[in-house]
C-alpha cells in the first residue's frame, strides 16, 4: 500500500498538491458570498498554478540559474565536472521562472484592479455581500 | 446552498481532469523532462540552449534576467503594460476627480490624530525616516544587480513602491503625495514602458528586428554585440522598475483613500 | 519598412497609448488625434502586411533576432488565416475610435485621456493576440486586453457596470488561468512554448502526442478559451458586462473579444496541436458540435425573451458563438465548416459593430434602450436605420450580406460531416433573427404607442409625441463609421470568393478540395 502510494504520489507530490490548492481556491472563488473572500480564493488559484510551473523547472540537487562571473556553471552542484549536456542538469530550468514572474506580475495588477472594483462597489451598494448585491439590484430593477 | 453544490461539482471535474493528466507527467525533479532537456529523440529544449549559451550570447550570468530581458523580452514589455494597465484602470474606476474642495484638507479629525498628527507619530515617523533611505538604495541595488544576483526591475520596483507607500503609512498619505505626485507617477508610469519601448525601437531604424539589442553595440561603443545586449537589458530593467514603483503606489495611493487622494487610512 | 510591418502593428497603438500616458491630461482635444493617427498607422500596416502574405506567403518576424534554434525566442506569425482579422481588428477600432467622441459617462468625462489610454492598450493586445505564434505570449497579451477592458468597461455611468466589470474580472481571469494552466501542462510535455515547434513535436513524437498530459492541456487551453468567448454554458459575464458600458465600450468589446477568441480557438486547433491530432486522438468532436448546437438555440430562445435591444444583441453574440465553434468542429473532409467559422469571424464582426454602433445612437440620441422605444425610428433617422436594417438582415441570412455566405459554408461544412443537428439549429437561429429584426422593423416603421418604459426617454421627452417623429439629427462621427460598417457588411459578402479563397490557402485539409464558388 505504501509502496503503491509512494509510486503514484511521490514522484509527483508537488503536482498533487498544486491540484488541492487550484481546487480550493476555485471553489472560494465560485462558491463563496464575500466579495472579497472571491478574490483571495482566485489569489489563491493563481498561485497553486505558479506552483505547477515552478515544479516544472526543478531538476532534482540542482542550483538556481545563476552561472559564475565565468559564465561557468556553478561548482558547488553536482554535476559540475562532467560533459556539458550533464552539467546543464546542475542548474534548474530558468524559462518557469521567467513566465512564473509574469503571472505573478498580472495575478498582482488583477488583484488590484479587483480589490478596486470591490471598493467601489462598496461605495455604491454599501456591501460586499453578494446575496444582498443581488437583492439590491432586483428591488432597483424588478424585471431584472 | 445551491452555488455551493455546483461549485463543488465544478471544482471536483476540474480537479478530476488535472489529476488525469498528471498520471502521465514526468517525475518531480527530473533532469531529463521534455520541458528540462527537450523530447526524447528531438531537439534538445529551449532551456538546455538557455542554459548552455546565454552567457555566451548576451554576457549575463543570470539566466532569469537575460530570458526574461532578452530572448523573452517581448513578453516582459507587455507584462509592463500589464501593470500599466492595471493602474489606468484603478484610476478610471476609483478616482474621484471632482472633490468639492481641491485644497488640503484641514487638520485632522479627532479619530485621525492618533495616526496623523499627533506625539504618538514620533516613534512610526522616526523609524520608517530610516528605514525609507536603506529601502530605496537596497532596491536601486536590486534594479543594478540584477544581472549577476536575483533581482531585476520588477522586484527593484516593488521595493522603490514599498518605500513610498511607507512614507504614507509612517506619515500620512499626503507626505508621500508631496514627493511624488499623482501626475508624476502616472507619467513616470508610462515613461518607464517608453524607455523599454526606445530600446527595441532604436535597433528598427538600424535595420533590425524590434528588441534586437546586439545592434546597439554601435550606440553603446561596446566590443560586439554581447554586451551591447547585457547594457541594453539593464536599460530595460531601469524602465521596468519605474513603471512597477509607480504603478505599486498608485494602486496603493487610490485604494487607501477611496480614490479620493487626501485623507487616507 | 515593410518588413518591420508585423511590429508597426502592434507598437503603433502601443506609443499611442504612451503619448497619451505622458501628455493626454494637459489638452483632451490631443486624445482623438492621437487615436486615429496609431490606429491607422496599424492598419496601414495590416493592409500591407496582407498585401505581402498574397503576394509571398506567409511571414515570420523574429523578435530581438533570436530565429535559431527554433523557440528560445518570440515569433510573430502572420499567415493567410490571421492577416484578415488583423484588417477587420484595425478597421474595427478605427471606426469606433471616430464613433466615440465623449466616450465615459458624463460624471467620468474628465477620464477621458485615461479611457483613450485603454481603448488603445486593448487594441495593441488584440493585434498582439491575432499575430504572434508563442503561446506563453498570447497568455500575456490576453492579461493585457483583459485588463483594460475591465477598465473599460467600469468606466461606464451606471453602479451596476461596476458589478458588471466583477463579475467579468473573475470569469475572464479564471478562463485566462485554464489556458496558462493548459500553457503549462503542454510546456511540461512538450519542452516548448513556440507554436510551429510544438505542432512539429506533436506530429514527430508519437509518446508525446498520445499523453494523457497533452490531451489535458487541450481540454484546459480549450475551457479557457471558450470562458473568454462565453461559449453556451460559460456566457454569464458577457451580457451584463456589454450591456451596461458605455456604448463606445461595447462597439469595441462585442465585435472584437469574442470574435479574437474564436481565432485564438482556431489557432490553437490548427497552428498548434493540428487538426490530424484533434480528430484523430481526440475523437469527441462530436459532443463538441452538440454543444456548439446547445449554445446557437439558447442564445437564440434568450434573445428572444430580452426587452432591452443591447441585451438582445448580447444573447445574439452567445448563438454567434455557437456558430463558430460548432463550424470549428465539424471536422468534415474540406474543411469547409472551419471555412465557414473564419469567414464568419469577419463577418460576425462586422455586423456586430454596426449593430451595436446603432444601438450606441438609438441610446444616445433617441433615449432608446428598449426595444419598443424604437417606434417611428426609420422616420426619426432615415440614414442610420440603413446600417441597421443592412446588418439586421445580415443576422439572418439575405444574400448579398455576409451572414447569408458564412451561413452558407457553415451548412456545407454541417452537411459534408453530416451533423444534421448543426444545420437544423443553423437554419432555426436564422428563423429568430428573423422574427427578432423584423419585430423591431415593425416597431420602427409602424411605429406603437409608447409603452410604459416612457421614463428611459431622454433627449426626446416633454416635446411631445409629434416631435418625436421629427426628424434627429445626427452627427457625422456618429453616422459615417455605422455606414461604412454596413457598406463592409455587403462589399464582405459580394466578395466572399476572393475572400475565401485567401482563407483557406491556411487549411491544411482544404487545399485539395475544391476551389469555392
């Protein structure tokens, strides 16, 4: 039982937990009434898909992709005095990263761009609330 | 109740058809991943190239920073736009740009004293004082190093922001609007993507493709285009960071003060 | 120059919208100029850019000179399947660009560097989306126009669009986050993120192609995408969003968004995992097309039962939806329902765009938001109820216009792949459109008591029943961009040969079947 866990989860436990969390945060976001608790489980749902693609660039006793003042790969890695096509497994992959720091980047103006939609719902309806929105603008349109 | 069911539902298929997929992914740390090394039998991927040139075509050790600055830098400029975007858009949603009176406000109400005006300020107010310089030289330094150390304009930037939106906490939000401005920000703002923007435009009147930095070597009087390609991506880091500091204060600016831009927490 | 086209497209709206960043606020009257100066400095571009791929074929831009190896930078792509919605994007925007003068509500006029500022972001990330060959890139570009079409939209008067804008931003972000989550899924797989290179890995390795991991990733890219372009069940945000901004807002946003969606749609099926592997491994295209037939019948029963012509219009937009994916994947030998779904991306987006400019009028100058408040319109506005009959009778299928050849080819398409299902649900949304524009051609000919829904009248109101059939008068910004929108709708349709012609050099099924009619 164990050893049959170990091989479906183990190898790829990063990636099981990145789907618990996608999973939580995609029910908050769907299923929850605050306004505000939406965002945070869509902040939520961003960041386990960052997680995904980090995960991506590991490579298992490598360094991060920073090389010496020589452009040589770093020595204290592991792979550090064989061939090149080894050596480059001593350093994890840059290219997650690079997108990784994208979507963060967005995840961060979208949030803001949310959080200031909220505000101003707040200054218009005087809540967040999503029932008492919804309630709010039935008595202001009756026929929907 | 019934949003709950459904989103449960929805959040379990979801859920389902990830977990599907991963059945099949490469092991977690796997050097020879097609994403890590390319398809078996194919080309090796774009990282191993990454890896294995970049120094040698653009003379930074950073592999982050010269993908992201270079070999993807068309990506970054408009991630640029992104947060550009963002904060026009937080100005046309939250800022109320007809306040009855434009002048300052008078002295704080009671409630604010304790924030604003009052003995207790001392300590806060002395504190961040020395902090905010430390602050901004370690994030000028974020922005310069990127190169050889994490780092780069967006972090640099965010830190710069920070040290603004420390001003208003420490003081008030009027303080750290007398040191920049709302109509500085917002133009530095867009004089950040202009400059990024400037260092892809200049090689398109050389003759080359937008962003091609290694022409620039004629500008930069460099020895080959290597490292007209390193000084260039500083250049952009330089509009990323302002950009990102002013945008990062802009958001924080508008949504203390409901758009109002006076007052303030 | 002209081989810096496919950057001029993108970086024209792009310094437009910085020029405005920096010196908008000083004088408002620069923002105009400043508008249609980059946006026809983009067509200008798209135009040439289309006049190459004719004459060449299609056309590879490197961006920052990094062409070898193949993927470690950014390409832009434009071929015979994407330079015509690179025209339509840029003609699109130019005519509404002219249409929107005093685009925010009053409260927000002031705002209106910062709205031109947007308007023209958006459009440099719709180029961006229709003309690069990278699918990380099309994520951010897709941020991009996301982002400052929330900004738009919530720009809108009314408190409901800020409820509006919420709801669009968490629907559109979760739809952007399945097609980066697919993004990553396929980079995982496959170890690249440039197209071409990814359909050549696809095609090459057979353990990649039959992964579990890659089918995933197209499930989730498709999702993703089918939530921007509110695809049947995945529709809720679009209504609200487009009926409660400003009008200038959704003449952009309703032709354009969805109708870019569909060609990320279609890119995606054929620029990067190939429609041999779609129909080949997938094998459930069928249920997509049921779908698809799913999306054309509700859109149609809830346009019917819509009081508001913008609303009506919206519901309109979700059955086009259906179209143009139902036509996507039909999956018949010629090509010809993926034929159609092209064609009528153009064409939807045309008609689209008249029909909502016309709604903008209606509003504007006649108070009108229901539809019963259009009565003694074709009187009150002889002109502008040109445009709007032209593209009313496009929605439902009267040759010459464009909607009668696009349905066309989506029937043959239907008929070839025997989806009888497709061209039944086809011919019955055509019946809908028809009793829909002929109840407002009623309306406005007839003419009918005004109804209770009075209190929306604006301008009109207190002068009387009488004057109200005056003529109103309407100003050329107004009139001329609705009328070259109708005149595009027909030329569009007289034309369709040539046109379909050009799009189906990029079919890869189609190129033996038969030349079009």
């Amino acid at each position: 039982m164990a050893e049959f866990l170990w091989k479906t989860i183990g190898h790829h436990f990063n990636f099981w937990v990145y789907i618990v969390l996608l999973m939580l945060g995609l029910w908050a976001t769907i299923a929850k009434n605050n306004l505000v608790k939406k965002l945070m489980g869509l902040s939520i749902f961003q960041s386990a898909i960052i997680l995904l693609y980090v995960s991506i660039g590991t490579k298992e006793g490598a360094t991060i992709p920073i090389l010496d003042h020589h452009g040589h790969i770093p020595s204290e890695s592991h792979h550090a005095d064989v061939g090149p096509e080894i050596a480059a497994h001593g350093v994890a992959n840059p290219l997650p990263h690079v997108l990784m720091l994208t979507a963060i980047v967005v995840g961060v103006a979208t949030l803001g761009v949310a959080l200031s939609l909220v505000q101003a719902i707040y200054r218009d309806f005087g809540t967040v609330e999503e029932d008492e929105l919804l309630r709010e603008i039935k008595s202001l349109h009756p026929d929907g | 109740m019934n949003a709950k069911v459904s989103a449960t539902i929805a959040v379990i298929i979801t859920g389902a058809v990830l977990l599907y997929g991963v059945a099949d992914f490469p092991d977690f740390g796997d050097p020879t991943s097609p994403a890590n090394a390319g398809v078996e039998g194919g080309a090796p991927s774009a990282s191993l190239h990454f890896i294995n040139e970049s120094y040698k075509e653009t003379k930074v050790p950073n592999l982050v920073t010269s993908v992201l600055a270079d070999y993807r830098g068309y990506d970054t400029m408009f991630e640029t736009v992104v947060i550009f975007a963002a904060g026009l858009a937080i100005f046309v949603i939250l800022r109320n740009l007809r306040s009855d009176d434009p002048l300052p406000e008078p002295l704080p109400a009671t409630e604010d004293r304790f924030i604003d005006g009052d003995h207790q300020r001392i300590i806060v107010g002395t504190t961040c004082r020395i902090a905010i310089p430390l602050v901004q030289i370690f994030a000028l330094y974020v922005v310069a190093h990127g190169h050889h150390s994490p780092g780069g304009g967006f972090q640099g930037g965010v830190m710069l922001g920070a040290s603004f939106i420390l001003v208003a906490l420490g003081g008030n939000l009027r303080d750290a609007l007398a040191r920049l401005g709302e109509d500085t920000f917002m133009r530095l703002a867009s004089l950040g993507i202009l400059i990024y923007a400037a260092f892809g435009l200049v090689p398109q009147f050389l003759g080359r493709n937008f962003l091609d930095y290694g022409v620039l070597e004629k500008i930069f009087l460099t020895d080959g285009p290597e490292m007209a390609r390193s000084h260039s991506m500083l250049g952009v880091e330089v509009g990323v960071a302002l950009t990102v500091m002013s945008i990062m204060f802009a958001i924080f600016a508008n949504l203390s003060s409901r758009g109002e831009m006076r007052g303030g927490l | 120059m002209a081989d810096q086209f496919p950057a001029i497209l993108v970086l024209a709206p792009l310094f437009g919208a910085l020029l405005l960043g920096l010196v908008g606020d000083r004088d408002h009257r620069l923002c105009l100029p400043v508008v249609a100066a980059s946006l026809g400095t983009s067509l200008y571009a798209a135009v040439g850019l289309l006049r190459r791929v004719l004459a060449e074929g299609p056309v590879n831009y490197f961006l920052g000179g990094w062409e070898e190896p193949l993927g470690i930078g950014i390409v832009l792509r434009a071929d015979s399947m994407n330079t015509p919605v690179l025209v339509l994007v840029a003609a699109v925007a130019l005519l509404v660009a002219c249409f929107s003068r005093r685009p925010a509500g009053a409260r927000d006029s002031e705002k209106s560097p910062q709205y031109y500022t947007l308007f023209l972001l958006l459009c440099t990330a719709l180029f961006g989306i229709t003309i690069t060959a990278d699918a990380f890139n099309l994520f951010v570009l897709v941020e991009v126009s996301a982002l400052s079409s929330y900004g738009l939209v919530a720009i809108g008067s009314s408190r409901r669009c800020k409820i509006a804008a919420l709801n669009y931003l968490i629907m559109g972000t979760v739809g952007a986050s399945f097609y980066l989550l697919g993004t990553g899924y396929l980079y995982l797989s496959v170890g690249s993120l440039s197209m071409p290179d990814i359909q050549t890995i696809l095609a090459s390795n057979e353990a990649a192609a039959s992964s579990r991991a890659v089918r995933t990733a197209f499930v989730l890219m498709l999702v993703g995408i089918w939530i921007k372009m509110a695809f049947f069940p995945l529709y809720g945000w679009l209504p609200n969003a487009y009926s409660y901004c400003p009008s200038a807002t959704s003449s952009l946003l309703a032709p354009l968004m969805t109708k870019v969606s569909v060609y990320v749609m279609v890119r995606v099926m054929t620029g990067v995992f190939g429609l041999d592997w779609i129909f080949g491994h997938l094998g459930w295209n069928h249920l997509v097309v049921w779908f698809a037939v799913v999306a054309i019948l509700a859109g149609s029963i809830l346009a019917l039962a819509q009081r508001e012509l913008k609303k009506m219009l919206c519901y309109l937009i979700v059955a086009e939806v259906g179209y143009m994916v139902g036509g996507a994947w039909l999956g018949d030998a010629g090509s010809w329902g993926l034929t159609g779904a092209l064609y009528h991306i153009l064409a939807d987006g045309l008609m689209t765009l008249t029909l909502f400019l016309a709604a903008g009028i209606f509003a504007k100058r006649l108070g009108a938001i229901e539809i019963g408040d259009l009565s003694g319109l074709f009187r009150k506005m002889p002109l502008v109820s040109v445009g709007f009959v032209v593209a009313g009778l496009a929605m439902i299928g009267v040759p010459p216009t464009c909607g009668f050849f696009s349905k066309f080819y989506l029937i043959r398409g239907g008929i070839e792949s025997g989806q009888w299902g497709y061209v039944v649900a086809l011919l019955v949304s055509s019946l809908v459109n028809a009793v829909l524009f002929f109840r407002i051609f009623e309306i406005a000919h007839f003419g009918k008591n005004p109804p209770e829904g009075h209190a929306h009248h604006g301008e009109s109101e207190g002068e009387g029943h009488e004057a109200a059939i005056a003529r109103v008068a309407v100003p050329a910004h107004a009139l001329a961009p609705l009328l070259l929108a109708a005149a595009g709708i027909v030329l569009l349709g007289v034309f369709n040969g040539p046109v379909v012609d050009f799009l189906r050099e990029s079919l890869p099924a189609a190129s033996a079947a038969a030349p079009a009619p």
